[in-house]
C-alpha cells in the first residue's frame, strides 16, 4: 500500500516508525516547516521531519496547501494517506487526492473531544478513560466516519504528556491495523455516534491555577497543562510555574504529615515536615516541584524552607 504519512510533532514519531515496520511503502512525509526554537530562536526541523531523514525517506516541508503541493501528492499516486498531529487542516482538493482517502488517528474516542487538545481536556474533566480512534478525514473538524477505536484507563495522577506518550504508542498500532485492514478490504467506515464535545487548545491564560477551586479541579487541571502550555500561579507579582500535586491526605494517612491545625486559606502555603501544602477550596494540596521566576524548576521543599524567612507565603 502506498501512502503519505502528515505529522509534525514528537507524538506522531510512533506511527511513523511503526508504518515503516509494517512494509508500507512511504511515498513521501510531509510536515510543517522548520520552527524557531529555544531562548536563542534556531530554526530547527519537526520531531517527524528528522525521523524521516533519518530513515531515509522523501520529506515534503509546508504549513499549508498551495495548488502546487496539491499537484505534487497527486503525482505521488498514493492509494492513502495517514495523518497524525500534522498540524494544518486538510482542504477539499488534498482530500479528493488518496484513493481512499486521509485516515486521522486522534487522540480522544470520538466524538468525544473533537480538537487540537483532546487529551488535555480528558485529563481536565476527570475521565476515567482515554483512546484513540481512526477515522476518514473530512471538511468537519474531527467528524468523519469511524475505522477504529483503542481505549486505556486514565489514571487520576496521570499528566497529559504522559497519557500523549502512551496513547502515541498504542495508537500507532491501530493506524498500522486500521490502513492494513483498509488495504485487505476488510473495514467499513462507521458515522459517530454520541454527544460531541469540543476540545480547543489551551492558553497559558488557561493554565493559571485558581486556588479557590477544590483541591481535585485544581490537581486535574496542573496535570492537564503539563508540561504544555504548563501550571503557573503567582507570588509576590512574580509568576512561579508549577509542577503535578498530589492530595495532601494521602500524606496525613500515611504518616508523612500531620493533620492541619487550622483550615488553610486558598493559596496559603505550609511547610510540614518534609511537605509543602497549599491550601484550596477544599483540602490542602501537596506540592512536588516548582519553578520560581529566574531560577530552574526545583523541589518544593527545597524552595520553601529558604522562601519561609519572607513570611507568610500565598499563591494567588
């Protein structure tokens, strides 16, 4: 089967790799341009252009699609195309150019989640589960008939980097499966079915951590932007980034901390013992790690004892 693979960021690295294990035969990987990176602004290759070049494949670099790009997938007479994370919306010219079309592995179990951040908005609203479908691209955002579906639990504790590392994994196994059992004949698209809900991406406006919310809504939502756009709060008008909690009972439980002697204030922080607690809506959270402004992210407890001699401390 011959086939373009789209994809530009390290999450879609996988498919790639396992399309190319599979013997599919790779007429050409496109991707977005080079991008400007780090403090000093190198240009530098997508994650997918350099696995790629590395693999000894024919590289198309563009962010989106002229009349002159459409024209040149049409002459790489492809049977299909596979899209992960590419990047760029797919217009009605491209779509008509595979004989059987674009098939989109996406990180959600559609129609759950349609968007540019699926799984950081599984892990904000708590859900139990996490997946990946295949589906027939379409003009709709993320509408288009099912091929596949791959489900995994989502740990409670779990980032969204963490969850995108795994799902890339076990979803390249349904994007091998889903264009072999298209190849055999042997898959019938199926239309969604279900409540759909929207999955924009998130700002680091976003990110912001409100204190007054319960602990639970505040840990999903540090995990959910971790480590993109990631968690920050503010403490004496310096932003300070945050790194994953965890439930501060747990610690109580165990004997790690003893129990507060008094509520804390949202955002009032406490060092106990070998734990730095902040308070929310509801119970203290536990922080791990964090960022202060100018300096490397470093262990809490670490910051806390040398930021303790200012005084009271409050994240706001």
């Amino acid at each position: 089967m011959r086939i373009l693979f789209a994809g530009t960021p390290e999450v879609a690295v996988p498919s790639l790799r396992a399309l190319v294990d599979a013997g599919f035969d790779i007429a050409a990987v496109l991707t977005r341009v080079d991008a400007p990176v780090g403090r000093r602004r190198i240009l530098t290759p997508s994650a997918v252009a350099a696995v790629a070049v590395e693999l000894g494949l024919p590289v198309l670099k563009a962010n989106r699609f002229t009349p002159e790009l459409v024209a040149e997938l049409a002459g790489l007479e492809l049977d299909a195309a596979a899209i992960v994370a590419y990047g760029g919306i797919v217009p009605p010219a491209a779509l008509m150019v595979p004989r059987h079309g674009w098939v989109n592995l996406h990180f959600s179990v559609l129609p759950a989640w349609r968007g540019a951040a699926p799984v950081q908005h599984a892990v904000l609203a708590g859900d139990d589960v996490a997946g990946a479908t295949t589906f027939l691209l379409e003009e709709g955002l993320d509408t288009g008939p099912v091929l596949g579906v791959m489900t995994q639990t989502l740990e409670p504790s779990a980032t969204s980097g963490e969850m995108l590392g795994s799902l890339s994994h076990s979803g390249a196994v349904l994007l091998v499966q889903t264009l072999s059992g298209i190849d055999a004949g042997q898959l019938t698209p199926t239309p969604q079915t279900g409540e759909p809900s929207a999955a924009p991406k998130l700002t680091i406006d976003d990110a912001r951590i409100d204190w007054s919310q319960p602990a639970v809504a505040v840990r999903r939502r540090i995990n959910a932007v971790t480590p993109e756009p990631g968690a920050w709060t503010t403490l004496d008008g310096q932003r300070v980034k945050l790194g994953p909690v965890t439930d501060a009972a747990s610690a109580v439980a165990t004997g790690e901390s003893t129990p507060p002697q008094e509520a804390l204030g949202p955002g009032v922080l406490r060092v106990d013992g070998r734990n730095v607690l902040v308070g929310t809506g509801s119970q203290p959270v536990r922080l791990g790690r964090l960022q202060p402004a100018g300096k490397k992210m470093m262990d809490a407890l670490d910051w806390a004892r040398g930021a303790a001699a200012r005084g009271e401390l409050v994240f706001v």
